[in-house]
C-alpha cells in the first residue's frame, strides 16, 4: 500500500493487483531460478501497473484531465516494466 501511495479504502484492490501480478511475474519466469528479491520487486512494479491502470481509460492517462496537462499514453501490457529486469535471467526465444 505505500509503495504506491494508495488509501486504505483501496486495500481489498491493491490485494487482487498483487496476486495478478504474482501470477503474470510466475508465468512468464516459468522454471527459471530468479533471485527471490528480483522476483519481489518485478512483482511490486507490476501490481503498481496493474493498480494505476485503473486510472488509465484505454491506456490514456490523465483522460479527463482540469489542470492543462496533456494526456499520455502507458503501457498496455503491465510487465513492459520488467522485461528488462527479468531478462538477466528469462530467456525468451523461439
């Protein structure tokens, strides 16, 4: 809850975020032995994505924005954040 800065009310939210992103982080390391910190952190990054894309009506965030800001668009696919960082240990290939 603080990594994100959530509120409290979100807690029962930010708990299905983390066990989404416990399973996509699973998946896609498969068998691969990933240090267990790294696996932590891929999985904190990811449940972060997958929480602020709640935020993010088809993919654009800031949507319906007063302040002036431009709108921007993230990433449709909440691991895109930890390919690279997973990388050093998954090897994907055909």
């Amino acid at each position: 809850m603080v990594f994100l800065g959530a509120p409290e009310s979100d807690r029962e939210f930010v708990g299905e975020c983390l066990i989404q992103a416990q399973t996509l982080v699973s998946a896609y390391v498969a068998t691969t032995d990933v240090p267990e910190d790294i696996i932590d952190l891929s999985t904190q990054q990811v449940a972060s994505e997958l929480y602020n894309m709640r935020n993010a009506p088809s993919g654009i965030a800031q949507f319906s924005s007063l302040d002036g800001q431009t709108p921007f668009r993230v990433a449709k696919d909440p691991m895109t954040s930890v390919y690279a960082i997973l990388g050093k240990w998954v090897n994907v290939g055909v």
